[in-house]
C-alpha cells in the first residue's frame, strides 16, 4: 500500500493549505516517495526503478538472499519516517526539492546544535 504524508495547515487567515510532500526522492525516476527499495547507495521507488539502478542481476541476487536467509543486508524495501517539522527539505511529487515550509527552526536547534 502506497503511504504518503499529506500535511494540511490552517493558516490564522483562514487559508486552507494543502500540499503532497515526500521525505525521500527515487534516484532512478526522480519521482517523489515515502517508501521503497533501498541498497547502501541508492533508493528507488519501485522494483522497476531499483533493476534500473543496480541492474537485474544485482536485484536477483537481493532476491535470492532474502528468498534463502529472510533476509539482506544490502537490499531492502524501507518506509522513511519523518519527523515532519525537523526535516529541513522535503520533495514534491515531481521531485523537486522545496524548503520544508513546516520547518521547525528553534526545535531543530534545541535538538541538534547544543550549547
Ligand atoms: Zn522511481
């Protein structure tokens, strides 16, 4: 099941915003994504896309590890859970990289840049 983070925001004027954001982008299509395959250097939204990626060979031998062990240590299928307000950068669907308007600038300071 495909999961998505869909964040709405009511703005104090009233606003109603409403916009598709990813955490992660497919190095294969380009394409926005909450889930998908991952090895120690590439992430892809879909199997298509990771065969692109590593080459069907490689993806067979992921394959063959997990069907033997249950398991491999190389490849993966993965959801990326975000803390939505401590992400710097979140992508759009298309891929592009926007400034994450939820941005929490002071709790991200609290967390990660200590006096
Ligand atoms: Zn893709």
């Amino acid at each position: 099941m495909s999961k998505h983070c869909q964040i709405e925001s009511n703005k104090k004027e009233g606003r109603k915003m409403s916009e598709q954001y990813y955490s992660r982008k497919c190095d294969s299509c380009g394409k926005g994504m909450e889930e998908g395959y991952m090895t120690s250097g590439e992430r892809a939204c879909s199997e298509k896309c990771m065969r692109m990626l590593i080459s069907d060979e490689a993806f067979e031998d992921g394959m063959k590890e997990w069907k033997e062990n249950g398991d491999c240590e190389w490849l993966f299928y993965t959801e990326w859970e975000q803390d939505w307000d401590l992400e710097e950068f979140l992508y759009l669907e298309n891929g592009t990289e926007v400034k994450n308007p939820f941005f929490d600038n002071d709790k991200f300071k609290k967390l990660y840049r200590r006096a």
